[in-house]
C-alpha cells in the first residue's frame, strides 16, 4: 500500500507545530543560510532601516534586558521561505505554467482520450462523456504527477 500523505491540520495551533525557538536557534538558523540581520528581518518584517536592531534582540541572551521573543510567526515565516521548517516546504505554485499544460494535457489525452483541452466553442466538441474507470486513472495519473514533482522539488540538491 502506497505510503500516505499526512494532511496539515490548519486548526492546530502553532505550538504544535513548532516549538518557540532560543535566541541561539534564531542565530544559528541566520547564519545558517549566511543571512545578516538586516537580510534576516526585511524577510519577515517591513522594517528596513533598523530592522538589524529588531532581529539583533531576537538573538539576544533571554536574560538580558534587550532580549525581545521572535513572534512565532514570524519565525514560522522565516523557517518555511529559508527551507528551514522542521516538517513544512514551501513549493511554487505550478498553476498554468506550460509544464503542467503539458503533464495536464498528456493526461487527458491518455488517460480519458480527450484530443485537446483548448476550448473550441462547439458543444460537441467541448463536452465528452467519460467512465468512472478513466476518470479515476486520470485523477490516480494526476495525483502520481504531483507526487512526483512534490518530490522532486523537496529532494535535497546535489551542489
């Protein structure tokens, strides 16, 4: 049996899916990716001139009087846009790009023997009756195809 996807549950909390980081986290997952601090908070903030300053108290010791909490946000934001969140990716989205034109109209053509999927303006032309049977290997094609691209795009790089 194919392995499943667990489904992100949107009505969880954000504890539950990450822990609040130490000031050493935020720092280490900065430098990480070879981020100032500046660099760091213009991603999660509009701050620009002192952003540094905000994300300078992130990193700071909790017991010093500067030390100020990253927002859990705000950090989920920075883990997920810098590849760093511990169970989430974030991938393009692939909507209408001639790449899934192509893997969509291949599909139709294979799977439910539909010539194009260009509107043509013709009842006949534009309607087709389909079985369940094609219909589901057309959606079991698709969904492999996602899969797959899914998977691709969050393998770790060769570099």
């Amino acid at each position: 049996m194919p392995a499943t996807i667990a489904p992100l549950r949107l009505n969880s909390s954000i504890l539950e899916r990450l822990p609040r980081p130490t000031p050493a986290a935020v720092r280490a997952a900065r430098e990480r990716i070879g981020f100032s601090q500046t660099r760091a908070a213009a991603l999660v903030s509009e701050a620009t001139k002192a952003g540094y300053k905000t994300w300078a108290a992130y990193e700071t010791p909790e017991d010093h009087p500067n030390h100020r909490a990253i927002p859990l946000a705000s950090w989920e934001v920075f883990l997920l846009l810098t590849q760093q969140h511990p169970s989430l990716r974030l991938l393009p989205r692939a909507n209408g790009t001639p790449e899934v034109e192509a893997v969509v109209g291949q599909i139709a053509r294979d799977e439910l023997g539909v010539e194009t999927l260009e509107l043509r303006n013709s009842d006949a032309l534009d309607f087709y009756d389909l079985s369940v049977t094609g219909l589901r290997r057309a959606l079991v094609a698709a969904y492999n195809a996602g899969r797959l691209s899914a998977e691709m795009a969050t393998a770790p790089s060769a570099e």
